[in-house]
C-alpha cells in the first residue's frame, strides 16, 4: 500500500477528478458541518429560542390549566395528541427548517451540488466484518480520533479559561436575586458559546484545508494511470498516427489526380513543384491544385510530364506559391504578373495565346 502511494506521483486529471465525483468522491469536512449546527444552534439560542419558548409555553399552559375539560375517551384523546403535535410542530418549525438549511448548506458549500447515485449501491465490504475492522484500526480512524481528542482538549482549555474568571463571584449568588443569578448565568453562557464558536471556526477552517489537501493526495495517480487514460482519451499515440497517415496518402491521392488538370507546373526545378490551374472564363485567378516538396515533387513532375502538361522552371515563383498558397485556393494578387507571364508562355507554346489585354486583364481585373 505504502508502496503504491509512492508511486502516485501525478496530479489527477481532471477526468478521474470528474469520474471520482460521479460516484461520490469530494472533500467533505465533518468540522465544517459541526460548525454550522453550532452556529446555528447559537443564533437559535440567542435570536429565536425566546420566541420559540414563548410560543411552546403557551401551548403548555392551555393543556395542563385546561386538562379537566379534555375528554378521557381513547377517540378524544388521540384527537387532542394530534393536536398538539401539529401546534408543536408549527412552533418548532423554524428551528427544524434552520437546521435543514444549514445541514444543506454545509454539504453543497463543500462540494457543490452532487447527485451520485453511485454511492447509494450496496457493496459488499461494507457488510463484511474484516473490511469493516480494516476501517476501524485503520490510518484514517485513528487520525479522527486523534483529530476529536484534540479538538475536545482544545474547547475545553478555552472553555474553562472563559469561565474561571466569570466564575470568581460564584459564592455570591445565593444572596442575588433570582433574576440577577439568571442575567449572570446567562452571560457565562453567552461567553462560552462565543469562545466555542470562535474556536470550532478556526478548527473548521484548518480541518477543510486538511481534506482538501487529503482528498487531493489520495486521487493522485500513478504515472502508468495517466498514459492509460490519455490513450483512453485522445486514443493510442500508434493509432493516430496511423489515422493521420492515412489522411495524409488519400489528399496525396486527391492531389496527384487533379495534376491532369493542370495548366502548368512550376519548379524550382527538383525540389519544389506546383501545379496551376486556370480556367480564363470561369476563374478570377489561377488555383494551386498540387503542390510539393523533393520526392512529392517530383511525382508531381512525372505525372505532369506523363500527362503533357507543361512545367515551366521558375524556382523563386515555385518557392513563394508554395509557401503563399494552400490546395485549392487563388493565388494572391501580388503573384498575379509572374503567374500571368508563364500562362502567357505555355499558351505561346500551345498558340493559344490571346490578346495581351485579355491575357493579363482577367487575373488583374
């Protein structure tokens, strides 16, 4: 185990991050979701428990000073315990719907919104009792436990450092009055409360951190791990290759098919060949058909020459078209003079030659 964990050495990839999610795997700090119930259960005390109280008391009050004029028949009675469960329960309901929220929140403050499904499928260890001691003695449990003693050492040491000081006057409240005693009390409580809460923040923080940290250090991965799910992913590096090998032989197919076509090829002469077609009442410009460098130029050349179509040697044009201009596409005007100059050439040769103005106005126009 010890062994393997030396081996995660990667950072985990946003695909085993999102995968991990799915079946419910997120940082989750319990000392966050203890701080919120006791956050919660302070804005209770001091805010709503007044209210509550109040409103519990009254409710009290009516059944035990009106108790001779309930009925003691099973069907009343069992109507009046309804009764006072619904009264209960609405003056109850606010703090119930608080700890709802908060319980809530704690969970999707964390991790977000999480719907795993997943998690909610019976496992086997989970029932079995050697996995179930495996998870009692292990690394984990005993951190939690650790992590527990100290925060109870630490609420304590606060707690009491609070209110020893409060407490110095302890023997005189016998000789209070009753609400004196209780304003007393109630201050000592409200400190404690404070330190408690003001303690748990500092433990929750530093323990959300921890989880994070945890989280984090458990879904490393291993450096075969993510080879294994990048060729999952992009797919095998063989493969691709392959693909893009294949693409490139069917365009050369394509391309070496369109050089019949051509009007001229121009060279430089062996290692550049491109090949220019130029249909004068159909074309703005002429278009590169095929192009190519050392061996692919020369096939360009043959089939060329196999097919009687001229090539021209001119390398500083050869050059720059190929590098100016992609696989069926115009040539740019700045290349429309030198173009028009080897067009004019070839069609001397083929006395095809037309009028000087229509020989360059349709590529300049």
């Amino acid at each position: 185990m010890a062994e393997d964990d030396f081996s995660k050495t990667e950072d985990p990839t946003p695909r085993k991050l999102a995968r991990g999610r799915d079946e419910g795997q997120v940082a989750q700090s319990q000392e966050i979701k203890s701080w919120m119930m006791l956050l919660g259960a302070t804005f209770a005390a001091v805010v709503m428990a007044p209210s509550v109280m109040k409103d519990v008391s009254a409710i009290g009050r009516t059944y035990v000073f009106e108790a001779h004029s309930i009925p003691a028949d099973f069907a009343h009675l069992r109507l009046v315990l309804w009764n006072l469960l619904g009264e209960l329960t609405l003056a109850l309901g606010p703090l119930i719907g608080l700890f709802v929220v908060l319980a809530l929140a704690a969970n999707i403050g964390q991790s977000g919104l999480l719907f795993a499904p997943k998690k909610l499928r019976p496992k086997l260890e989970k029932i079995s009792l050697r996995s179930g001691f495996k998870r009692l003695f292990s690394f984990r449990a005993l951190n939690e436990f650790l992590k527990g003693i100290l925060k109870l050492v630490v609420v304590s040491a606060v707690a009491f450092g609070l209110a020893v000081p409060m407490m110095s006057d302890v023997e005189l409240i016998p000789s209070r009055e009753i609400i004196g005693t209780l304003e007393r009390l109630n201050a000592v409580a409200l400190a404690l409360i404070g330190g408690t809460v003001a303690v748990m923040t500092v433990i929750a923080i530093l323990d959300f951190a921890y989880q994070k940290y945890a989280f984090f250090k458990q879904m490393r991965m291993t450096k075969q791990e993510v080879k294994d799910e990048h060729k999952q992913t992009e797919g095998d590096p063989l493969v691709r290759s392959r693909i893009r090998k294949l693409r490139v032989e069917r365009a050369q197919r394509r391309m070496m098919a369109a050089v019949p076509q051509a009007d001229v090829v121009v060279t430089n002469p062996s290692h550049y060949a491109v090949a220019l077609e130029y249909k004068m009442e159909l074309m703005v410009a002429p278009k590169v058909v095929a192009k190519g460098i050392d061996s692919l130029a020369h096939r360009i050349r043959a089939v060329a020459e196999e097919h009687d179509v001229p090539v021209v040697e001119n390398p500083p044009l050869a050059r720059a078209l190929y590098a100016a201009v992609e696989l069926d596409q115009e040539i740019p005007p700045e290349h429309y003079k030198a173009v028009a100059e080897v067009i004019g050439f070839v069609m001397r040769l083929r006395s095809e030659l037309p009028p000087a103005n229509a020989e360059t106005g349709a590529m300049d126009g």
